[in-house]
C-alpha cells in the first residue's frame, strides 16, 4: 500500500483562487495540512514548514499565528538542543476545533466528537439490536446521545460540523437513505429526525457507514495518513459493507452507491438477501450468516468463534472457510475490475482475519489475474469501536483544513 498524502472529503473552496482572499485561503490550508501532516514524534517548526512548502519564512509565519489564535494549530516549547542556534518551536495540531461523529448501525448507535489532533474528546456508544425498528424512534434516540455528548466537551472546544454515518444507500445529493436492509429502513429523511442543533444539523454530512469507516482507516487524525492509500474495505457487522479508497478518498459514484462489495454475488443460485437479490457475499461472511452456519446463537461473541475454529472445532472452522472462500470470490471480482491490490478489513472481518486469511489468500491468488505479478495483501483495519462515526467527524474535519479562514475569523 502506498503512503502519499492525498486529502479526503474536500469541500470546494469558496472563493476564486485568483483573488487575494483566494491565495490567502490557500496559503493557510497549506500551512496547516503541512503542519499536521508532519510525524508526531518530529513535529515541524515554522522554519520546517518553509522549507517544505516553499513560502516564505516571514509569510509561514503570519499564517501560523493566525492558525495559533484560531486553535487549529498549537506551538509547543522547543525541545533542548546542544550547540549554537535557538531551536524553533514545534507547531502541533490545536484541541479547540472539533467534530461530531455520529453511526446508526443494526447493533449499536454511536455518537463521537473528534478534534483536530485526532483525539476523541466525548463519545458515547449504545449497544442493541435496532433491525426492524422505527426509523423515527432510532433517530430520536440517536440525537438524545448527541445532546449527551455534545454537552460532555470540555469547555473551549468548538464542535464545528457533523457526519452521519448509516449502512445503506445514501443519495449523494440530498443525504436521504433510500435502503438500509439490515434495518429494514427505505426512504427515509434522516436530518429531521435526527434534530440536530441547528449550527450542526444545517450542514450535516450523511454517508455510507463503510464509505466514512474507510476514510477512518485511511486517516491517522485529519490532515495525516496511515499506511493505507489505495485500498478495498470491507466493514464487517451484522452484514458486509464496503468501500473502495483512492489515492485516500472513497470513490462515491454518481448518486453515492458506490461500494456495495456485500452485494456482489457470490452465487446466483445461494440464499435470499434481504437486499432482494440471492448468494450475495454477506449471506456468507456477515456475522449472522457465520454464526447460522457454524450452528452457534447469534449473540457468539467473535473472540469465541475464532476459539472454536482454532482448537478444531468442526462447524466453526467449515463456517470460516465458506465465509473466506467467499470473500475470496467476491473480492477477487472487485480487484480485476478496480486494480487495487490491498484489501482491509473492519468489524468482525477484522476481528478474524488471522483464521480467515488462509482460505481467503488461496482464493484471490487463484483468481486475481495479476496475482502473479502483484500479490494481494489482506489487513485487519486498526481497532476502533464506531469507526462509522469517527471517518464521519474526520470528513467534516478536512473541511475545516481546506477552508480554514472561516473558522479564524469566529475564533
């Protein structure tokens, strides 16, 4: 995978880059994403930033005390240093703008605010099955914990924006979930269901949960990439959602559909989806599906699923190896036709990966074409509890990079 530092989820600026206002606003989203982009353990000072972005000491200099006053930026004392010179100060992300994240999924609701440094300041998460509940009553339960969390930020912390993150087909131009099938949700308006504080609500951010989980993944903290650029995602809960990653932006397509790696079919002639077609991949690798076939109760904890298949346990180990055969076929699929050969797995996909890897391994080499040239590689996504909710409060987040005057000017 490679590590280049794209940006993801930019808003379009909102003035000419020709204009004075225009280069300015350019200058101080370069001075930031530069700043924040740097390794935590070798932060740049305004000498660093200079030098890497080619602007003026004196210019990085007046943009950083800007983005200092604003609290996206925070200028920390300078390491001691032997020898001649005074070392300059280390410009590090600032705690005072933030981010609420917000994730409806079939087992639990989760609520997040992330700031810029990447740090999770108030969060809450509530366990329980929500399939076939009313849509109405799981919003309005699901805005009660954000006001929870919202007033749990410390005092000083500016909660900027909002994204909201559901597993199901989401209209890219009006945020409304058109189906969520292990909800049994379809057409539904969400914001005023949600109700939002207004300042939040007006500009709430609604995505496919695997879409944001994926740009989680992506993103170390707002402005700075892991290891993962172009990459296949799959998030792994009740059924399978996924995502395709480029150059560390999730593809979207024309409507917002993008992705549905857990309907790709599997078998024409396999069990009914609740998505209306039949054999589609999570029928086979979402949790319920293994669960049904290692003949184990639905509320199996993970850890105890890959125990049975390690110590030899027949039902779990035949469960994991069709739940690997097919992600095996399914994602094969998806690398011919895409080209990206790194594949990351989240939720109970990531949580097994080590057991199903084996099988999993074998049917992508045997039948991704390329595989002799470029081996895919299989990765379980780093741990996080709501990681729909977190790529949500990281997508409003890079807006604030892109446009960072807006929120100078209210600090």
């Amino acid at each position: 995978m490679n590590s280049r530092e794209p940006a993801v989820g930019l808003a379009d600026s909102a003035m000419p880059l020709g204009t004075t206002a225009g280069v300015r606003e350019t200058n101080l989203s370069l001075v930031l994403r530069t700043a924040l982009a740097a390794e935590k353990d070798a932060p740049l000072s305004r000498a660093g930033v200079a030098a890497v972005t080619s602007l003026t000491r004196s210019t990085v200099s007046r943009l950083a005390d800007e983005l200092v006053a604003g609290q996206l930026l925070s200028e920390h004392e300078p390491p001691d240093q032997a020898g001649p010179g005074r070392p300059g100060r280390p410009l590090v992300a600032g705690h005072g703008i933030a981010a609420l994240g917000i994730q409806a999924n079939a087992g639990y609701l989760a609520v997040r605010v992330v700031d810029v440094s990447g740090h999770v300041v108030a969060s809450d998460r509530v366990d329980g099955n929500q399939a076939g509940r009313d849509p109405g009553t799981v919003l309005g339960e699901l805005g009660s914990i954000c006001r929870d969390v919202l007033a749990a930020v410390p005092a000083g912390v500016r909660v900027v924006g909002a994204g909201l993150a559901l597993p199901g087909i989401v209209t890219r131009s009006s945020g409304q979930l058109l189906l969520a099938p292990n909800l049994g949700w379809q057409e539904v308006d969400v914001a005023p269901l949600l109700a939002l504080p207004e300042e939040l609500g007006a500009g709430l951010h609604i995505a496919n949960e695997a879409s944001l989980a994926a740009v989680a993944t992506a993103r170390e903290r707002p402005g700075r990439a892991r290891r993962y650029g172009d990459f296949v995602y799959l998030s792994g809960e009740v059924g399978i959602g996924g995502a395709v990653m480029l150059d560390g932006k999730a593809m979207i397509g024309d409507h917002g559909w993008f992705g549905e790696v857990g309907h790709i079919c599997v078998d024409p002639h396999g069990p009914d989806c609740p998505c209306g077609s039949t054999g589609c991949l999570e029928r086979y690798a979402g949790m319920e599906a293994i669960l049904n076939a290692a003949d184990l109760p639905l509320d199996t904890d993970v850890a105890v699923l890959s125990d049975l298949a390690l110590s030899g346990g027949a039902a779990a180990q035949a469960a994991l190896e069709q739940a690997g055969w097919a992600l095996g076929v399914a994602l094969a699929s998806a690398i011919n036709l895409l080209d990206v050969h790194a594949l990351v797995l989240g939720g109970h996909l990531g949580q097994l990966c080590e057991v199903l890897r084996p099988t999993l391994q074998r049917t992508l080499d045997a039948r991704v074409i390329s595989a002799r040239w470029v081996r895919p590689s299989v990765h379980a996504a780093p741990e996080d509890p709501a990681p729909g909710a977190t790529g949500a409060a990281l997508t409003k987040l890079e807006e604030v990079l892109d446009r960072p005057s807006r929120w100078i000017a209210t600090a």
